[in-house]
C-alpha cells in the first residue's frame, strides 16, 4: 500500500463500517414491503417508444409508481409492458424483443414512486429481486443494469450462473457498456453516480419464471429512495450458422424480499381464461404442479372493488406433465342480471398463506340471441355442441389447440332453430385447454374454450 493513501484508505474504510451499521439498523427498525406492479396505465407519450410513461397505482396503498421509457436502444421493441400470464402477477414482467443478430439491444426505464397527491415518495427500505436472468439454451443471454441500490447480493445455497460487473450508464451508451463479461459473481454490489451494476445471464434456460431458480436470480436492497434506473435486455453471443435467433424474453422484477432457499414461492399460471358459456360462466386455468397447494377459492366481483368466495377448488382436474389443470363453472342466475363479471383466483397454501390471480372480465351482450352450449365440459371422448340458428344453411365446429392448431373438425346441415353437432373420439388427445369455434355459413357464431381430462 502507498503510505501516501494511509488517509484516504481509512476513511474509505470508516464509511464502509458506518454503512453497515447504518443497514444493520435500518433494517432493525422495520421490513420492506411487498409492491404489486398491476394493471399498467399508458399516461404520457406513444405506447412502447422512447419517452413513454405507464402508472402502476397503488404499488402500496397511497404510492403509485411511473415507470418510464428513457432510451431504446439497437433494435430493442417492447412486446408487453407486464404480461402476468408466467410468473407472478405481483411482480413488474415487461417481455422485450430485439433484432436476433450479434450484439445487445436494450431497454432503459426509469421508476419513479410518488403519492396519489403527486409527491415524490422515498422508501425507507426497498426490495426487488429480479427472477429468471438466464438465456435460450443456444446463444442468447438476459441481462439487467440496476442503479440506486444500497447493495445487491446473489443466493449463496447454490452456485450462481450470473456474471456480475460494474458498467457506465451515461445517456447514449454504446454496446461495449453492455458487452463486458470478465467481471466475478462474487454477488454483491452498489452502484452510483454514472455506474450501473451489470448482470448478465447465462445461456443456459430455466422453465418458466420461478424465484427457486436460484442459479439465475439477483437481489436488490434499497435505502431511501423514490427513483431507480435500470436496463433490461438481451446479448446475442454470434449469428450462428441459421443467422437471426427470436429475443423475445420475459423479465420478472419482483418488489419483495424474497427467500434464497427451495421453499416454494406464489403459484406460477401457466393460463388462466374464462368465458361465457350460454347462461354460466366458465374459468379454466393451468398452474405448474405445486408443492405445499391447499385449494383454490374462486372469488367474483360484479363492481371490481368488492370480490366474494363463490366457490372452493381443492385440487386439479387432469394433469398434463408438470401442469396441473383445473375448472369450475358459475352458474349463478344473478349472472343474467349484470353486463360486465369479474372473477379472479386465490390460491391458499397449505400454511394458510395465499396469493391472488390476475382479475378476468366476462362481458354479457344482453342483445345476443343466440343460444350456444357446449357439454361435457371438461370433456374426455365426445363434445356435444348445442346451438340454436336464424338461418339454415351449414355449420362447422373446429377444434383448435391453445397454440392455435386445428386438431379436429366436423360440419353438418342445419336447419332454422335447434341443432346438434358432436365431435367423437376425443380420447387420444393430449390433456389441456381448447377452443371450440362454432360456425354458420362461414361466419363465426362465438369461440368458446373447453378442457381435455
């Protein structure tokens, strides 16, 4: 060591102490809260361009947070601003595109966090932990720049995949603040002034959006703030032989302290959908196979502000590999009464603790004179399709798979009034969801979805 630097050095090292009894501290006097990121708002600026601002209110009660677009960078394109259908709905979970070619494209936001009155509002304690940075299994690599943390640290039960580093985040960055990768995972960081801690994942893929995936996930601590900057994107290694590779990944940044061990966490939806079905209303959902699962509640709101339990779920329907399939059917006379449901999920643990779903509408076209029903439903050798014409003529049911593939048809001659269809030998099909498209002289009557046992 230069003598020179013997005071430099200790003061260095005096500021380092007293910033950690300053953490040690603030976290004794009190715990992070957990932020729902919901239901997003385009309030300034054009959806998905640089300069565009969406509010999420009520993050907690009285603080809404406006998250901005403040550079699009190489081709980067915003495919959903927070696509809750993986993952959790409480969390932020923006998917990003970008060009497929070598290099990085990306995009950087700014949080900001103020009360329903329009002031800043700075969080005593915050944390975020950024789920599922990993990459396509062939040459494409998740990465995150954070700053305004107080500290950042990786799981330490497992060994991380992530590769972390420090990065210049001046306006106008170029791809070499992104394309560095020779720093450690040592796990832990802080960032300020211009510099941004780097994160950057691995090639290698973990299925679907998981925070026991602790190989790929980074945590975040904040201290007093009201505004964080942070950069998401993706790195392409090289071209490969097939040149342009699809970039389309899902982030999931989740407002909470979340656990560095293999507990299970909330429930991960693979589909959660409902629809109208003659005079009651279907909701089917698929979840990852949980450990710890109780049973689920459903709950329906005519107003979206007061929900009430209309019904209990204790356990899956079919199962299709590690999915688990579930329904139920409302069939509640004081359905016809109102133009616009609303139903969501609660998910109760085996310890009591629970979590919500996305809230689901079901509009009611009380114009419609058309009467439609599809039975059984779930189904498992034959559909019968019931539906009552204006007109003769012919009709056709298809039956489409969730990706949108026809996997059976069957048409008939129709008369004016009653009619029948049936789709037969059902039985070989895969378990899951699928849509009934019923149609009359080539117009589409309605869609309704069915589930395969």
């Amino acid at each position: 060591m230069d003598k020179n630097s013997t005071l430099p050095g200790k003061c260095i090292m005096l500021l380092t102490i007293m910033t950690f009894f300053f953490l040690s501290f603030t976290r004794a006097q009190g715990t992070s809260p957990n932020l729902v990121f919901a239901s997003p708002v385009l309030v300034s600026g054009t959806a998905g361009q640089k300069d565009a601002t969406y509010k999420f209110s009520n993050v907690i009660a009285g603080v809404d947070a406006y998250v901005e677009i403040r550079d699009i960078v190489n081709g980067a394109i915003l495919v959903n601003i927070d696509d809750s259908t993986l993952g959790y709905y409480d969390a932020w979970q923006p998917t990003i595109g970008g060009p497929g070619v070598f290099g990085t494209s990306y995009i950087k936001w700014t949080i900001e966090f103020k009360t329903t009155s329009g002031s800043d509002y700075k969080f005593p304690l915050m944390d975020l932990t950024a789920v599922d940075i990993d990459g396509d299994n062939s040459r494409v690599r998740e990465f995150i720049d954070m700053q305004g943390q107080s500290s950042a640290d990786v799981p330490t039960v497992i060994a991380s995949l992530l590769t972390i580093s420090n990065v210049s985040d001046h306006e106008g960055n170029n791809n070499d603040d992104h394309g560095g990768n020779d720093g450690d995972n040592s796990g832990s960081g802080n960032s300020s002034g211009g510099e941004a801690l780097h994160v950057l994942g691995p090639v290698a893929n973990r299925t679907g959006i998981d925070t026991t995936s602790l190989d790929v996930k980074m945590n975040y601590h904040f201290i007093n703030q009201s505004k964080i900057k942070v950069t998401i994107g993706a790195q392409v290694d090289d071209n490969g032989s097939t040149g342009g590779v699809a970039t389309d990944r899902y982030t999931s940044l989740y407002f909470k302290r979340t656990s560095n061990t293999f507990a299970t966490l909330p429930v991960v939806y693979r589909s959660f959908d409902v629809t109208l079905n003659n005079k009651s209303v279907d909701l089917f959902w698929i979840t990852e196979a949980m450990a710890g699962n109780d049973h689920f509640e459903v709950e329906r709101s005519f107003d979206q502000a007061s929900f009430s339990t209309i019904g209990m779920v204790l356990g899956a329907q079919s199962k299709n590999g590690i999915s688990d399939l579930y329904s139920f059917r409302d069939a509640t006379a004081a359905l016809a009464d109102h133009k616009v449901i609303y139903y969501r999920l609660k998910q109760v643990d085996i310890d009591g603790k629970f979590t919500y779903s996305v809230i689901k509408t079901v509009r009611i076209n009380t114009a419609a004179k058309a009467f439609v029903q599809v039975s059984p439903n779930p189904y498992m050798d034959k559909l019968n399709v019931n539906f009552v014409s204006n007109e003769s003529g012919k009709a056709e049911v298809r039956l489409m798979s969730a990706s949108g593939h026809v996997v059976r048809t069957a048409a008939s001659a129709i008369t004016r009034g009653y009619n029948n269809i049936q789709l037969q030998a059902l039985g070989s099909q895969a378990g899951g969801l699928y849509i009934a498209d019923i149609i009359i002289n080539g117009t589409l009557l309605t869609s309704i979805k069915v589930l395969k046992q």
